[in-house]
C-alpha cells in the first residue's frame, strides 16, 4: 500500500501545505499539521478551503451565509470572514486531508 495512492487523486494538482494557527481547531485541524490540498478542485460550500486574501493564505470552512459566501473558522476566537460579492475570492484549493505528528519531541501536535 502507498500512502500516495491512498491520499492524493491527482498528483499534478496537489501540494502539501503546514498549518500555521489555531483558527481551524475545532475541525480537527491544529497548528503544526501538515494539509494534502487539491487545487484541481472546485470549492464548494461545506469543504475547508485555501484561500487568498489581503496578500495571505487562510484555511477556512467555504459556507453559503443568507445568500453570500463567507470564510468561516472552527474556532469561537475567530469572525467569519465575509466575501465581497463583487470581487470573486481566489479560492485556492481545497483541504482533502490531514496528518498529524504524534511522536513527541518533534515540534508538532
């Protein structure tokens, strides 16, 4: 078995990103994780995205609010973000797994 076969669809399409934050926590995703992201994806309402926003990336929740799309974290802290409905959000793609370190001592939750 390989993990590649089991975790990525398309090669091409998918990278690997670190999770930096806390924001996403209560989606079972933690600072220190590592995210398998297909960017060969279309985003929809309901899937944790990547997104680009103010010149930064965001891992969010995509949710369709009263007939807008907004940004919203898993963690009470955190506002939703809304999206103005006149500039299209570039949505970068969407989080289609999660890996966690469990050894201790490396730096990782």
């Amino acid at each position: 078995m390989s993990l590649e076969d089991e975790l990525i669809r398309c090669r091409a399409s998918t990278v690997l990103l670190r999770v930096s934050g806390e924001s996403m926590q209560g989606a079972g995703i933690a600072h220190g994780d590592l995210l398998i992201v297909d960017r060969g994806l279309e985003p929809r309402p309901g899937q944790i995205v990547v997104a680009w926003l103010a010149g930064g990336f965001t891992l969010k929740r995509l949710v369709c609010h009263r007939g807008r799309l907004r940004l919203e974290a898993a963690h009470p802290a955190y506002p939703p973000l809304e999206l103005d409905p006149g500039a299209e959000p570039h949505l970068w793609g969407v989080a289609v797994h999660v890996i966690r370190t469990l050894e201790p001592g490396t730096g990782h939750r």
